[in-house]
C-alpha cells in the first residue's frame, strides 16, 4: 500500500486524506521535516498559501519538500498548493518554491464567494473552483491535462501535478488514483 502524505499544516488537508484513503493508499498528516522521506506520494493542498509559507518555514519544512519533489515521487498541488509550486506569483506578487513552470494568479477565478462548480472542456471531470489561483503562464515543459473554457486548470511536469480546482471536494477521484494509483 502506497503512503501519501497530506501537508496538514493548514487549509483543505483533510479532504485529500479521505480520497487517498479511498484509491486504497496510506494517507498520512505530514507536519514534520522527519515524516516526508519515507513517503511514496505528496499532495500540498489548498488553504491560504501565504500561511502555508509561513508554516512550512517556522517547521523546516522546505528543505525535505525540495528533496521530495527532486526524488521524482509524485506530488498533488491543489489550488494553494498550486500557488506554492509555482514559478512566479501574482495579485500579489508573493515568494513561491517554483518547482513548476509556471505562473499564475491568486484567487483570480473570484472571491470566495464567487465560488462554482462544472466540468473540464470535453470531458466529465468535476472542477470545484473556491477562490482559486489563474494559470497565467505555462512553460514549454509543462503539459496542459484539464482546460476549462479554453483556459489551463490542470497541468502536468514531471512527477509534478498542479490544479486551480479542488478535485478532493468531489466524488470523483480521478486525479488521486492517475497519480497515486
């Protein structure tokens, strides 16, 4: 059984457990540098990204983050965590780990209460979208796999995936089991 850690510091955690738990993988709450390297799977969730900076620098958390990401295991980036592995950050500007080429926008797809719901152009996929970050800027490396009204939500780097929506909100549990299996 393949044990995916959450970064549970903040935010939309416990949600990304639930559906690892259901794609048949050990969820584990990561708060702790010691925890990351016996991990098969990460996921950084959603929540206030400038918290999470905060956090993951007052832990010491940034540096086995870094080793993760370079190990090639897989790692989920919903929404906050999006805005984390960017490249570059804007509205406002704010510093980022910048694992993922790309560039995107806080809460560019509205205020919390311009919260919605629908599905990815030409597919059924379920996209929640609750003060989510605008993919501005994808690099040439980067594969575009979700789009929603011709725009990016969802891409792919490397062992890297990275969406403005929340697909741990949803029943659908595509985007866990591609990655986690």
């Amino acid at each position: 059984m393949k044990r995916v850690g959450v970064l549970a510091l903040q935010g939309g955690w416990a949600a990304h457990l639930r559906a690892l738990s259901d794609v048949g993988c050990e969820p584990v709450e990561v708060r702790r540098a010691d925890q990351v390297d016996a991990l098969d799977g990460l996921v950084l969730p959603g929540g206030e990204s400038t918290t999470h900076l905060l956090l993951v620098e007052r832990f010491g958390l940034r540096p086995a983050l870094d080793a993760f990401v370079a190990s090639d295991r897989p790692v989920l980036c919903t929404c906050a965590g999006l805005i984390l592995a960017a490249k570059a950050v804007h509205h406002p500007d704010q510093p980022s780990f910048g694992w993922l080429d790309v560039d995107v926008a806080r809460n560019a797809w509205g205020r919390q209460v311009h919260s919605f719901e629908a599905h990815a152009d030409g597919d059924d996929l379920p996209l929640l979208f609750i003060r989510a970050p605008r993919l501005e800027r994808v690099g040439p490396d980067v594969e575009v796999t979700a789009r929603f009204e011709g725009e990016p939500v969802m891409v792919r780097q490397g062992n890297l995936v990275g969406a403005s929506f929340h697909p741990e909100l949803t029943p659908d549990r595509r985007v866990h089991r591609a990655l986690f299996g």
